[in-house]
C-alpha cells in the first residue's frame, strides 16, 4: 500500500546519528546508471507500486534497516573517495524511506556526487531532496490513462506528474526512462508517450525493454503475442530520435 506521503528534509537527522536504511544490494561500480559518471548503486528495499514486469520482486518489501547496514555502506563509500564520481540511490523506492535525505548528505559531504532513480510517487519528498541531488532517473511508467494499470495501484498519475513537474522546473539534469512490456504497450502508446515527452520539454530519454527472465507477475515471463519485432522498435527510436537530445534504446 502506498504510504501516505509526509514531506523530508535532509538535515532531519545529525550526520553522528546511525542511519537504519535497509539496504537491499550493491553495485560497486558502473557507468550505465548514472550516465558519463563512474558511480556505485545503492539498493534500498521497498516499493510500493507492483509493476507486473518487475524483475526484482524481492525487494519489493519494505523493512526497517538493520543498525550497521547503512555504516557498511558508508565505509564502502570512504574507501572510493577518488575512485568513483557518484552514488546512486535506487531501488525499490528509495525516497519511501525517511532516512534517505540523511544518506544523501553524508554521500555528498563524502564528496560524491550524488544520482536518484525514483517512480516519483512522492513528490513532496522529491521536492525536498533536489537541492542535494545532482541527477535523477525518473521512471515514467505509462501515458496518463495507463499508469495505475501498469503500476498496479491506483492514484498514481497525478503524484507522477507532479514529480516530472519539478524536475523540468528544477534546472537539475534528469533522464525520463520507460521500461517496455508489450503487455502493457504497443508500439502507438510508446511514440505517444515519448512525443507527450519531448513536447513537455523531456531532452533526455530512455526506453529499456523489460527483461523476462524473473517477473512479479509470471504472465509477463511468456512472449507476448504480435509483439513488435526489434526492427519494429529500432524505427520508432529513430523516428522519435529528433525530438531529444538524447534517446537511447536499452534492450
Ligand atoms: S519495477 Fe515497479 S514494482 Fe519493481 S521496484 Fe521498480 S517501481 Fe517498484
């Protein structure tokens, strides 16, 4: 169930205080989740939408983190200094967890720059994080009218909507990504959703077809029939091409 939402600020907590962040998973480098940045990911546990294509139902769970899940993390962190330029928050939904504002801080007093990947379900949170933020990967599930569907809670359009709001206002480097299931899509919704986009004033782009492998919802591990072909989508990526900066297609 989505929480209700109450609004956080990063200096909540004293940068001494142990943080009880569940934390779900590391990646302790890459550069595909934070583009042009060589940066490690933090996986923090709970989400409260249910994607059917979801391939990490595991963390879907919310849960109370343990006392030294989060100073593991951060001794991970001192020892990258000079080595990575960036964190990145995922999950799940990292802003559903109260102490994230804290870890940001602490992620950018270490001198990181410091990435989100979020649904945006909780804009009041988003809204306060931004200033410490230095790029953010906003998942944008559906057109309008199929959000709730794909998401599997309803309510969630005007929450997301907020969120894109502010990042377009925020001056903050941003990607809008789509994960595609031909369940939920078909190649019209895509290059609706990708125009209503760039027509908004989205200039950087990410469409990724959902992997198959692990689903929450076992339906979306079989093939879908009369899914588009790869060709099929490769036009539409190049026809959408000029209307960003920058789309790219992850498959
Ligand atoms: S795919 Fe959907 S359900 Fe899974 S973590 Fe992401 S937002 Fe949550």
């Amino acid at each position: 169930m989505l929480t209700t939402e109450s609004s956080f600020s990063p200096s909540a907590g004293s940068t001494q205080d142990p943080l009880r962040l569940p934390v779900a998973g590391l990646t302790p480098m890459t550069t595909l989740d934070y583009p042009g940045h060589l940066a490690c990911v933090i996986f923090l546990q709970g989400c409260p939408l249910r994607c059917g294509y979801c391939h990490n139902p595991g963390m879907l769970a919310s849960r109370r983190g343990e006392l030294g899940e989060w100073a593991e993390i951060e001794a991970f962190l001192r020892k990258r200094r000079g080595l990575l330029e960036g964190v990145v928050f995922s999950g799940g939904e990292p802003t559903l967890h109260a102490e994230l504002p804290t870890a940001v801080e602490r992620a950018k007093a270490l001198g990181f720059k410091v990435g989100l990947h979020t649904a945006g379900v909780y804009p009041r949170r988003l809204r306060a994080l931004l200033p410490w933020l230095d790029w953010v990967g906003l998942d944008v599930k559906g057109l309008t009218d199929d959000i709730d569907r794909i998401v599997g809670r309803r309510g969630m359009a005007p929450p997301h909507e907020h969120s894109l709001a502010l990042l377009l206002n925020s001056g903050i480097a941003f990607e809008c990504r789509t994960t595609v299931h031909w369940r939920d899509f078909d190649l019209e919704r895509l290059r609706r959703l990708a125009l209503d986009l760039a027509e908004r004033g989205a200039t950087h782009y990410a469409i990724q077809l959902a992997r198959t492998g692990q689903c929450l919802d076992a339906r979306y591990a079989a093939p879908v029939p009369g899914a588009p072909t790869t060709s099929e989508v490769e036009a539409l990526v190049s026809e959408l091409r000029p209307n960003f900066q920058r789309l790219t297609l992850r498959q």
